[in-house]
C-alpha cells in the first residue's frame, strides 16, 4: 500500500521507497521519509497532501505519495 491510499490522521510506519529516481529519493531522505520512520496524513489536496514526518509537515505531490510504501 502506498501513501496515496492512507486514511487521514492514522500513523503509519513508512515501509520503503519505490522509485528509481535517485533524484526523489535523496529528496525524500532529506525530509526524514525513510524505512521505519512514522508518517501521519494531515489532509489531502487536489494534486497530493499534507503529511507530517518527524516534526515537520510537508505538502507532497501524488507522484511523491505514491512512492512512499507504508
């Protein structure tokens, strides 16, 4: 599952990241979204959501949630 069908609220463990895009993926590292980490939906939006990692909320697109394996 990935982060695009997370219920909003709920906290999840991230369980990877699937991309081939080394590009997103070190920009996901910077932002504290890697394996074993918990991330929490906030809300969604039209082109992504909001989500909180660590201590920090982040407004990601869809390609970027749909990478995100929790």
């Amino acid at each position: 599952m990935n982060l695009t069908q997370a219920a909003e609220g709920k906290e999840y463990i991230i369980r990877g990241i699937e991309t081939d895009d080394e590009e997103m993926n070190a920009f996901l590292f910077s932002l504290g979204c890697y394996s074993g980490e918990p991330i929490t939906v906030i809300s969604r939006k039209k082109r992504g959501c909001v989500v909180s990692i660590k201590d920090g909320r982040y407004n990601i697109d869809h390609q970027l949630a749909e990478a995100i394996l929790i």
